[in-house]
C-alpha cells in the first residue's frame, strides 16, 4: 500500500468518525492541539490503523506522539509495516 494510500484512509476515518462530517484536516494540521483527536478518538483510531492496515500497536508507544497530524500517523503506519 502506497504511502498516500494510507493518508487517504486515515483522513477519511477521522474526518468520517470523528469530525463526522463537519470539517476537514490536512497533512500538518496538530489533531491533539486543536482538540480534534481525544482520548476515546485516538484509541477508535488505533483500532482503526490496527484493523486497517494489518499491524499491532505496541502497547509502550505514547500514541499521542505518533497520532501529532496525518503525516505523522501515516509516517508510524509505515513503520509498524515495515518492521512486521
């Protein structure tokens, strides 16, 4: 799966169940500054990526640092990837 692939699907997620339709996000915009991204929203997002994309959230990473903006969502997805 290409890289933009997976951009699709997590900005199609949270602007789907999270925003629910109500906005939009872009690459850098900060998901936990602005209150986007909360703590119910980011684990229905790790389960998401973990379902999604075929891989396992290591239970040590603090979330909040790898889900910062889609890039750094997407950037993480890959990692987890490539180390399956």
């Amino acid at each position: 799966m290409k890289d933009s692939e997976t951009f699709d699907a997590v900005k199609g997620f949270i602007e789907e169940h999270v925003l629910k339709g109500q906005g939009e996000v872009e690459a850098d915009t900060p998901l936990l500054e602005w209150g986007i991204l909360d703590s119910l929203s980011v684990a229905r997002l790790g389960a998401f990526v973990e379902k999604r994309f075929g891989v396992e959230l290591p239970g040590d990473t603090p979330l909040a640092e790898k889900f910062h903006s889609l890039d750094s969502v997407v950037t993480f997805v890959g990692e987890l990837r490539a180390a399956a």
